[in-house]
C-alpha cells in the first residue's frame, strides 16, 4: 500500500534534507533552490515549500472562483480552498499545531522539502487515511514551516477526485490489508494528535494549548 512506500522511500534516503514526491504533480524549476536555501538559512525551519497551483488532467491551471471561494476545473469538478492556515510559521509551537488542526483543509505541504533530523522525530507516514495530518501536527510540534509565496508546487487534480476521501477505498489504498472502518482511522487521528503532544519538547502550558485545539477539533 502508500504507507509502505512512504515509509520505504525515508528508509532509504541519507541526505540531511529528505522530499516524498508523487508521480503525478509538478514542481517549478525553482522549488528545489528556493525550499533548500530556507532549510539553510533558518534552522529554526522543518519544512519548506512554496504556494500552490492546482492543475486538471493535462495541466492546464485550474482557476479559483473568487465568490464561490472555490476551485472550479473546466469538467465542473469544485475543490475547497486552501489557503486557511496562517501560522505556520509562528515561532510559538502550539499556534503551528492548532493550525493544522483546525483550519487546515489539504495537506499538500507534506510534499514540501523536510529537515531529516526532524522527520526522525515523528511516527513518519501512518497506513491509515488522514495520518499525514498527524505527521503534519508532529513536524509543526518541532519547527516552524517556510512556505514561498510563488505557486511553484503544482498539485494534479483527477476529473472525479473526491472531495471527501474518508472512504473504504482510501483506507486499503493506504493499506491493503486494513479491515478497519473509516471512523475508526479517523479515531487513530485524533490519537496520533494526542501521542505528538505528549512527546512534544515543549512546556506544559504549551502542551494544554494543544490539547483544546484537539479538543475543539472533535467537537466540530
């Protein structure tokens, strides 16, 4: 399944910098310069991208709908916005944390360029949906994110994606021998949330800031 070849590609890798790549999205000729020069020059930064672009079947940008706050592809296929996390690179770690949690929508940043070092820290890529948010929460946890304002990650949409990928079908496509339910790998989310605080080297204070985000999370 996914999960199994996150984990194996990390397993393999030996830089100091470490980056997933999914076979079908596109990066800008400058992503890799811009993303590695942030890592560089800030060692308070865990992980570095650039904004996004999303793009149809055969690349052509799909355009946002300012008034319906949505994008909108030719097929007529609508994709909620993403920009709605704005501090994530916040030097105060439970303000990243609360972020992710609660005004996050996709998590394309997972595709950014990552600090090895930190990235050995957290649990890595689960093999259940939604544990990129986890592993998202864990990074914010560590180090701030540096996110380029130029759109140089270009995100492929498939005509027919769902907007809503909490189905069976996400779950064995993370793992295909998963006999578990949707609202149970939802469960293990809102777990992984709470296994990163407790590991957090952060203050007790902080740690009860991330625990009400959670909190207010699950009662959404």
């Amino acid at each position: 399944g996914a999960a199994a070849n996150y984990g194996r590609v990390y397993e393999l890798s030996t830089a100091p910098y470490f980056k997933w790549a999914a076979g079908d999205d596109i990066l800008g000729p400058d992503f890799l310069d811009i993303c590695v020069k942030a890592l560089d020059d800030d060692q308070s930064t865990v992980l570095a991208t650039t904004e996004l672009q999303l793009i149809d079947d055969i690349g052509t940008p799909v355009p946002f709908h300012d008034t319906l706050t949505e994008y909108i592809a030719g097929a007529g296929d609508r994709y909620r916005p993403v920009k709605e996390a704005r501090n994530l690179a916040s030097p105060v770690a439970h303000q990243r944390f609360a972020d992710i949690v609660l005004h996050m929508i996709w998590y394309y940043q997972i595709y950014g360029v990552i600090r090895a070092e930190a990235l050995a820290k957290t649990s890595l890529h689960g093999s259940y949906p939604g544990s990129e948010k986890v592993l998202m929460a864990e990074l914010a946890l560590l180090g701030r994110y540096y996110i380029a304002p130029e759109p140089l990650f270009f995100n492929r949409v498939h005509s027919g994606h769902p907007t809503n990928p909490r189905t069976e079908g996400a779950v064995t496509y993370m793992d295909p021998k998963a006999h578990v339910g949707v609202k149970f790998a939802e469960g293990r989310v809102v777990q992984g949330y709470l296994r990163a605080i407790s590991r957090a080297p952060i203050s007790a204070g902080q740690k009860m800031a991330c625990l009400w985000a959670v909190v207010r999370k699950v009662s959404e």
